[in-house]
C-alpha cells in the first residue's frame, strides 16, 4: 500500500515547546507522542529521535508567529518537513475539543492522506526582505495613528483645517501658527508634532531602503510587471513580490494594498517652519 512504510510527523508548536505525534504507515494510533522544547537543546533532541527511525520520516506543522527555524533545522539534518496553510486544514462539523495533543495527531493523520496544502518556506534573504516591508507598513500605520491624534487634539481646542488636505506644506503651516497660553498643551502639542517627525523620518529611511530592494535582480523583474498595472508603485509592487508566499494561507483574506508613500507627510517642511510653532 501507498504509504505504508512512511513515517508521519505532526507538530503543534508555540514559543515554548512542540507536541509530536508519530504515525507509522497507516497505523489508526500514534506509535509515539510526546514534548519537546523549541531550544536548541529540544530541537536536537528531536533530530535524533527521528534519525532512528528506519524508514523514511515526513514532518509537518502549521505556519505561525514562530516562523521556519524548525523546518529549515529538520531539512539540514536531511528530514523531511513541510510547513501547511494553518486556515486551510479541514475540520469535522462539530469537533470543537481542541488540544495541543489532538492538533498534533490531526496533522500527522491529514498530512498522511494529502489534504494538507504545502506552502513554500522562503530563503532567509526573501525572509529579511519581507520583514523590512511589514516594519514599513507598521511605520506607517503609526505614522497615521499620530497624526489623527493631534488632529483630534487640535479639534478638541478650537483648531480646525478647512484649506485643503491635511499634512501638506500648506496644512504644516497652519499648524505652525499655532499658540497654546497653558504650558501642558504646549507641551503634547510639541511632542505629538515631534512623533510625527519621527515617524516620518523612519519611514522615509524604510521607503529608500526598499527602493533599493526593488532595484536587485531578484526582485526588479516582478516589480516592474506589476508596476504596468494602474495605481501600483514600487511599494505596493515589492510589498505583493515578497508576501507572495502567504497570501496562499487564507483564501479568506484580503490582501491589504499598501500605501505607496509620496514625499513623506511632514518632513519636507523647512527647519524654519519646523520652529515656527515651538516657542523660544
């Protein structure tokens, strides 16, 4: 039979330890199960055990927050795992006991009859690059949130913008023309427009780095395909190249198009308009 001298590996794993069920062929309950640590220590402890298994020894576990050391760890010692789309795994009507123990054996039984959908665990270089995209994405995101903050406090205070759009050289202007007589909202109206800054400055700091990303061989070509299409920029291009790989793992999601950033918000303002609003 199909299978049959395969060894089946499921793991559910967190930060801290794995739970491992071994099925041996199409054997109904696990030879083994047992914990490990996710350390060095536990991780090679685990490549020794599955190293004297005498038959061939397959490996799955689910994607998640801690990422692919532990397959990258097994497939440098010659084992064989794969990592699976965690939304994708079917679930029976009903079945809502869920255990670190029951996920393991439910993998290693699903991975064994090939309803699992395998997906691709990238180079630690593509890896890096990706997690510069995520940390330009939350920059901005900041970037946003502190800046409707000191909109809001402004608004609280009888300051409204009503010439335009907001966070323009215009909008910066404005702001710099105005006083607060308390000295307390003096002060968060100072800090709230340096966190703007800050923020600002990080981002433009990420967006050149990733302009340079987009330029490597690597990554020009697809980058230039998709910036054919209307409204898509280097940003939103490198950001769709490099989370190619996980937008397989919830066919549920929708993929969050990414800003492109324009001169960033703030930053191109003159060091005398930067003073302007601070007091001597």
């Amino acid at each position: 039979m199909e299978n049959h001298n395969i060894v089946w590996v499921g793991m559910d794993t967190d930060a801290d330890k794995a739970e491992i069920a071994i099925y041996r062929g199409w054997e109904a309950e696990p030879a083994a199960r047992y914990s490990i640590g996710m350390d060095g220590k536990g991780i090679k402890k685990l490549i020794d055990r599955l190293k004297r298994e005498k038959e061939e020894v397959r490996c799955v576990y689910e994607a998640g927050r801690c990422g692919y050391p532990l397959a990258r760890r097994l497939r440098e010692a010659g084992i064989r795992c794969d990592v699976i789309a965690p939304s994708l795994i079917p679930h029976k009507p009903g079945d809502r006991v869920k255990t670190n123990r029951r996920d393991a054996q439910n993998l290693a039984r699903l991975y064994r009859a090939g309803e699992l959908r395998v997906i691709d665990i990238p180079q630690e270089s593509d890896e890096a690059v990706r997690d510069v995209m995520r940390a330009r994405e939350d920059v901005r995101e900041e970037l946003t949130r502190r800046q409707h903050r000191l909109s809001r406090f402004l608004l609280r205070h009888g300051y409204r913008y009503r010439d335009g759009d907001a966070w323009t050289q215009k909008h910066w202007a404005w702001i710099g023309k105005i006083r607060f007589e308390d000295r307390n909202l003096q002060m968060v109206f100072d800090e709230s427009i340096r966190a703007i800054e800050q923020s600002g400055e990080q981002l433009k700091t990420y967006d050149e780095r990733v302009e340079e990303l987009a330029q490597q061989p690597q990554y020009a070509r697809k980058v230039e395909r998709y910036k054919v299409l209307r409204g898509v920029r280097t940003i939103t291009a490198m950001t769709i190249v490099t989370e190619g790989a996980d937008l397989n793992r919830d066919r549920r999601s929708r993929f969050k198009t990414i800003r492109d950033s324009t001169p960033v918000h703030g930053i191109d303002r003159t060091g005398a308009q930067r003073a302007q609003h601070r007091r001597a």
